[in-house]
C-alpha cells in the first residue's frame, strides 16, 4: 500500500537491507495500479475456482496510505472478484505498527470487515526499544493505545507479530503480549542467512534462538487461563507432527501461495528475500502485463513450490525434515554459491525446538492414553484421536487462518 514507513526500527529488513528497490517505486500504489490489481486478482480467483482468498494490505507502513484508501483498495477488489466469481469469499487484513491507529480509523476498519494485526516487540516499552521513529522517539506509548483499541473490538482484532530478540526474556515476553489481548500471535526469527548471521547464531550449536523458543513455548503451553492465544509457528510445529499440512513458510513442505505486488504494480516474491540481496524477490513481472498464473511459472516461484524436491542434501537426510522444511527459504541463501539450496542458518535451533515440542507432544498423547485406558479400551492414537485428545487442554492444533 505505501512503500515508505514512519518507524526505523534498528533490524528492519527492508530498509536496512541490501535491496533499495523500495527508493525507486511510489510511495503509494497508484489508482490505475489498484484497479489492474483487482482485476488480476479476481481474474485468478474465477480461472481457478478458489472459494477464499486472503489479502494483506501491507507496506512500510499501510496507514500512511489513509484508512479510506486502504477501504477503497478492499472494495474494489472485492466487487472484482464478486463478480468474477460469485461467492468467493476475500479476507482482508492490515498489517500495521499501530501508531497511527485511532478509534475512528478503527471503527472505519471494522464497517468493512477489514481485520487488522499489530506488530511489536513485547508488551512494554523495554521489550520495544528497537522500534523508534526516524527522530529516534519510542513507539511504544503510541502502539499500548492501539493495542488497548484492539483488545475493545476482538472482531477486527487479527493479532499480534514480534520479532525475536535473544537477549530478552521469553517468558516475559509472551505474558506481556498476552496481557494485550491478542486472538493470534506468532513469533518470528530475524531474518538472517549465511552471508548475514544472525547475532548470536552458530553451528552446530549453541542454539540461543531455540533456547529462546522454548522458553516461550513453555510459557505458553502451561498456560491455561481462558483467552491464551493462538502461536503460529508452535500450533505448525505441532499440526505437522500430527502429519497435518503446513500453512506457513517458516516449516513444512508445502508449496508456497503467496505472491507480493508492489507499489508500482511489480509482482514480485514475498519481501523476506530483501534480506538475502539487492533485487532478490524480482520476476520481472508486473499486474499490467503478466498474469498470476504467470508468477506461478517463474523460476523463483517455481522452486518454492517443489517441496522436498527444492531442499539440500543436508536437510533431506534429516529425520525432522518433513517438519522443518528447511526453515524460511530466506534463511538458506548463501552468498557463496549465490543459491538458497542450503540448510536454514537457524538449521540447528529449528531441528532442537522441534525436537522439543514432538517431546511434549508425546507425553501428552501417553498421559491422554493411559488415563483413557483406566477409564475403558482404547487403542494407540491416530492423528484424529491425537487431535481430539489435546482439545480440553485448548492446544490449537491447526491455526485457523
């Protein structure tokens, strides 16, 4: 939506990063991109028969655009794919710091059925010292606000995205962001790859972003009080040791559905490549000339799609490697041979808290079994019985987005 943002937060990827193609493009997506937007996106939907698709208007910063901008983006592409495809369902989600969100924005939001997500760091103003403005200023006061407004209005609340710190403390972490409320929440490694470590990041060990995972993962599997929120990356870990399917590109093997379009109408990979170098998430692609199903077919897209297939030697000898996936696609690039057919940098973090949460898993389905058992027959656990096992202990064993 905006290819500018109004916090400089010290690990930012994009502005920090090796790729400065967000200097070149518009700050805003101009109308007659918007349109062809639309267009494309309900020209997909029709071609393929999808029932729902899911939109995230992102930036920079999305609200720099304007609520009633971002409103408009939503209905135009709505009444496009309304009428190519009656009864496919779009759901529409804003991805924001939250400084400029204020109780009318929000009612504005929640007219239109737009959901909306905050990111942040931790609940308190230590835990968001990395997110400044340009000025140097804290963010925080300005994000607790939203975060209150959100937490008022839990139907246009989508959640909560923190960037992992190492040096802070998990368990504090996840009780801060959960004192705020949130439907969802996930946390993300920094992006980091072989040419960039991530600081504090070896191998084969020590593992202090597993270390740091697990302490949260604890954190918030003890947690038994109503309102404990969904955590993305740990209810994927858990699904696919249920042998369910991926729907995240941190793990697991499945193909990947996502694609980004740009401010200039550029279709391009998902932004995470800025990281690895200048130009990386490029197809040369664009929604005035190109099709969809186009970017399916570009080299790029392509090997993203072939799980295990598009993996390492490495990874594909590893007993985990139907659940790591080998990790983001862009925390395996290399600069040395200028490829991502490697292992994850957080390779040896990623196998250990899997590692750790198929653990716990086990001994939760053994307790399930043996106190089934005592109360009559049972026999050993499938994934159905697995998963209704751990439904009175509220595990979201598959997050529903």
């Amino acid at each position: 939506m905006h290819s500018r943002c109004n916090l400089a937060c010290t690990y930012c990827y994009i502005y920090t990063g090796p790729d400065g193609s967000w200097r070149e493009r518009p700050h805003r997506i101009p109308e007659a991109t918007v349109r062809q937007v639309a267009y494309r996106i309900a020209e997909h939907t029709a071609a393929h028969r999808i029932g729902r698709i899911r939109l995230d208007l992102h930036g920079g910063e999305p609200l720099l655009a304007g609520p009633g901008f971002l409103v408009a983006y939503a209905d135009r592409v709505r009444a496009a794919v309304r009428e190519a495809a009656p009864g496919a369902r779009v759901d529409v989600t804003v991805q924001t710091n939250g400084t400029l969100l204020t109780p009318a924005v929000l009612d504005r939001f929640a007219a239109a059925g737009i959901r909306v997500g905050l990111s942040l760091d931790g609940g308190s103003a230590d835990l968001n010292a990395r997110r400044v403005d340009h000025a140097g200023r804290p963010s925080w006061p300005a994000v607790r606000r939203a975060a209150g407004l959100l937490a008022a209005r839990p139907e246009t609340y989508a959640g909560l995205l923190s960037t992992i710190d190492p040096v802070t403390d998990p368990r504090e972490v996840y009780r801060s962001l959960r004192r705020l409320g949130p439907p969802a929440l996930d946390f993300l490694l920094p992006h980091a790859h072989w040419a960039a470590a991530a600081p504090g990041r070896h191998r084969p060990s020590p593992t202090p972003y597993a270390d740091w995972l697990i302490g949260a993962f604890e954190q918030w599997w003890a947690d038994r009080e109503p309102g404990r929120p969904r955590l993305r990356l740990f209810s994927e870990i858990l699904a696919l040791l249920l042998g369910a399917e991926s729907a995240t590109e941190a793990v697991g093997t499945s193909p990947l559905a996502v694609v980004v379009v740009d401010t200039d109408g550029a279709v391009e990979q998902v932004d995470a490549l800025k990281s690895a170098y200048d130009g990386a998430p490029a197809t040369g692609l664009d929604v005035f000339r190109n099709s969809f199903d186009e970017a399916l077919r570009h080299p790029g897209i392509a090997a993203r799609r072939q799980g295990l297939r598009a993996l390492a030697e490495e990874c594909l000898a590893c007993p985990v490697v139907r659940v790591c996936g080998g990790g983001n696609y862009a925390h395996r690039y290399s600069a040395r041979t200028g490829g991502f057919r490697h292992p994850s940098v957080y390779c040896a973090d990623l196998e250990r808290l899997i590692r750790h949460l198929a653990d716990r898993l086990a001994g939760e389905l053994e307790r399930r079994t043996r106190s089934r058992t005592r109360d009559g027959p049972s026999g050993p656990p499938g994934v159905h019985s697995a998963q209704g096992a751990l439904t009175d202990v509220r595990l979201p064993v598959v997050d529903e987005e």
